[in-house]
C-alpha cells in the first residue's frame, strides 16, 4: 500500500477517533442536560452538529495528512503537526468537560485555549501548505461559533447548577 495512502487513512481516521471520545460524553449529556439548559440567541439545531462535526474532522484529517508529507524533519513541519495533535486533544477535552463534567465555565476556558491553539495551527500549517491551513479556516469559523455558544450558556446558566 502507498505510504501516501497509509498517512491519509491514518490522519483521518484519528481525526475521526477525536470526535469519537468528544461524542461519547456528548451522547450522554444530550437527552436531559442540555435541553434543560439556556442558550444564546442564534444557537444552530442539534442536528447540524453532528454533520458539521464530521465534515471538519475530515477536513481536519486531510490538512495534518498535507504537514506530514512535507516530512517532519522539514522546517517548521515538526511544529504545525505538534500544534495540531495538541489542539486535537484539547478539543475532545473540551467535551469531556463542558458535556462530560457539565462543566459550563470549565468548558469556557478549555474552548478559548483551543480558539488560540487552532490559531496557532493554522498560522504554522500555512506555512507549511497552503491547502493544510485552508483546510483549518471552516474549523476555527465553526469553533467561533461553538465558543459564542458556550460563552452564552455560561452567561445565561450561572446561576443554575451542573448536576
């Protein structure tokens, strides 16, 4: 198998796996939490999430998959890919936390990391590839939506407890 192939499937497929772990403490939160919850003015329907999701993770997947075939031992490759799997971890911890741990104000500080992190990615990945920072640029739009989110929910929610 080509080892072009091999990268491609390997970079989507953990994308994949990131949202994965993030969705299983969505999945349980979904039904009786967050329905009860408050949400800003402007929040999507839940059914766009998990197309949305999907389709950026892909995307997501495919652009690391670009940083990778410049070689890691190129310059400026070692840091795009490190920032990207750093901010890939985070945002699966940013559902661990915001729908895991009901964690309204945990979730606001976890999301505005990642917001810099993909920032960071994405500057670093486009100097890398052109195509490996476009692909990023639906990420961080809809991450600034997710973060108009949580922010509002927090706002909206302080007074109500987590459990």
């Amino acid at each position: 198998m080509d080892n072009s192939i091999v990268k491609l499937t390997i970079s989507i497929v953990a994308c994949l796996a990131a949202g994965g772990i993030g969705s299983l403490f969505t999945f349980k939160a979904i039904p009786a939490w967050y329905p009860s919850l408050k949400k800003p003015r402007y929040t999507p329907p839940n059914q766009a999430f998990g197309p949305v999701w999907t389709t950026l993770y892909i995307l997501m997947g495919v652009s690391v998959f670009f940083i990778w075939q410049k070689g890691l031992t190129t310059e400026g490759v070692t840091l795009a890919f490190t920032l990207f799997w750093i901010q890939l971890v985070i945002n699966a911890l940013w559902s661990i936390v915001f729908f895991g741990m009901r964690s309204k104000g945990g979730g606001v500080i976890i999301i505005v990391i990642l917001w810099f992190l993909i920032m960071a990615a994405i500057i670093t990945s486009f100097q890398v590839s052109i195509w490996a920072g476009i692909l990023l640029v639906p990420y961080i739009l809809w991450v600034s939506v997710a973060a108009y989110l949580n922010i509002g929910i927090w706002w909206l929610n302080k007074s109500v407890k987590s459990t």
